[in-house]
C-alpha cells in the first residue's frame, strides 16, 4: 500500500508525520511523507525551532512526486494539522491529482482544530476551511470530540448526542466519521472510547483509560493513519476501528511504562504490528 501523508514533522518526538510514518511503515506500507513544517519538537512544549514551510514549498515537493508518475498507485492521501489555508488549497489539490489518476484511492482527513481544554488552537481561517472544504472533499474524518462538535455544532457528551454529531458530520460529505477520543456523562470515567459511523452502522469500542501526565502528543496523528491503512485493506469499519483501538492501547500503555512524555512508538513496534491485547466493538445500529 502507498499512502501520501501530507502533515507537520519534528525532529524530536512524535507528531504529524513524525508519529504517523513509523506505523505505517512497521505495518508493511510505503509513505510518501510531504512536510509542512520541520520543527525541534511540538509546540506542546512552549519553545520550539524551525522553520514553516509554504504554500508552494508544499505544493512544489507534491509536484514532484506526481512528476514521478506514481499517483495511479497510491491508494490513499492522509492530512493533518495544516498550518494555513494556502496550504489546504494544496492538500486538496493534490487529492483531486490522486483521485485523477486513481478514483479508488481514499482521502482521510485529520480536521485538527483544537482540543476540550484548550479550545481552538489553529489559526484563524483554519476551522472554517475545514468545514466548508477539507472535510466535504474527504472520505474518512477523524476527529476528536471538540473537532465533532465544532463542526456539526451538536453536543457529544452522550452517546445519543454522539451518535447525532456523527450522523450531521456524514451529511457533510464524508462517508466515514472516526471521532478518536470520547468521554461521555454515561461512561465509566476509567475508560476512553472511540466511536466509528458509517451508512452501514455505528460502533463503539472502549479501552482503558491510562494515567499519563501529561498526555502525550500525536496519539490523534496514530490513530487516523492506523486506521485508514486498516480501512483501506479491509474496506470494513468495524474491522478498522478494533485493530486501531488494539494498536493505539499498545503504544499508550508502552508509553505509561516507559513514563516519558512522548509517545513510545518503537518500543511499541511489536505490539502495533500484533496487538496481544484486543477490545470488544460493539454494534450500536
């Protein structure tokens, strides 16, 4: 499998393609990773260096890639946090140039916005290009529970109300919605969940939910690249969702252990490509 990731990337630590990459890779797929930013390490830390590539910068390393006359075969195209409009335009573009020389392949879109607690992160124009633009031309989104909520404008903190958010964000062009982290009122506060809709059905899977502080950055980026890759081999929701929650439980809990503050992906390898321990999705429609 070929998958065009088009994200942030840091030197030191694991976000953006900088998290995404490796397990795709541990996974057996190739990644055609364009960067939009080389940073030292995620913002998360309050200090960081390097520069914010552009627009064209973006676009020029795309064309580049399709000048090689490989877009017929990569079956998927995997965005991020984007930085600025401009450069969604080009992430769009080049889905629309995949799509051209393969309409077989899937856009998954990574609606990064913000966060509960933080609110919006991103710079202005950003969440309304998402809505209006990123997330109608995409196949797959996977947002956390704000980004749910910011999009549809419907409360997420029930699994009716949920359940309602994904079904309005489907109607805005996507046919597959992943919301990535779900604490809901009815839930038991020692779990986290995820929840995937599609046409077909609506399911829900819970893992424990581990003590790290702080919270690690660029589980997100994990979780949309696993479970696209899962999607697409598998073209099964449900399917998907179980292998993504089994490998991200993996790299959390090989994190918890190791007790750093980045996620321990390489630690985690063996478990992120055989999983030993799987939770239960259950069917809600």
């Amino acid at each position: 499998m070929n998958i065009l990731s088009i994200q942030s990337s840091v030197a030191y630590g694991h976000v953006g393609n900088s998290a995404a990459v490796f397990p795709l890779q541990r996974l057996g797929h190739t990644v055609w990773p364009v960067n939009t930013v080389q940073f030292s390490n995620h913002t998360g830390y309050g200090q960081w260096r390097g520069p914010v590539f552009s627009a064209n910068d973006v676009a020029s390393v795309v064309a580049g890639i399709a000048e090689r006359g490989v877009f017929q075969k990569c079956d998927g195209v995997l965005s991020g946090y984007m930085g600025d409009a401009a450069i969604g335009t080009v992430i769009l573009d080049a889905v629309a140039a995949v799509r051209k020389a393969n309409p077989k392949a899937i856009y998954c879109c990574d609606p990064v916005i913000g966060d509960v607690g933080r609110g919006v992160f991103v710079r202005p124009g950003i969440p309304k290009f998402m809505r209006d633009r990123a997330v109608p031309a995409a196949d797959i989104i996977t947002p956390n529970q704000f980004e749910l909520e910011y999009l549809t404008g419907k409360q997420a903190n029930s699994l009716p109300g949920a359940m309602e958010a994904t079904a309005a964000a489907r109607a805005l062009g996507p046919r597959v919605v992943l919301v990535t982290s779900l604490t809901r009122e009815e839930a038991p506060g020692d779990t986290i969940e995820m929840l995937a809709d599609c046409a077909e059905g609506t399911w829900l899977v819970a893992t424990p939910r581990l003590k790290l502080d702080p919270l690690p950055n660029g589980a997100g980026d994990v979780v949309s690249a696993l479970f696209l890759a899962t999607y697409i081999e598998t073209m099964n929701v449900a399917r998907a969702l179980a292998d993504t929650a089994a490998r991200i439980f993996a790299v959390f809990d090989a994190t918890h252990r190791a007790g750093g503050r980045e996620l321990a992906l390489v630690a985690a390898q063996e478990e992120i490509a055989r999983p030993s321990r799987r939770f239960d999705v259950m069917k809600l429609r």
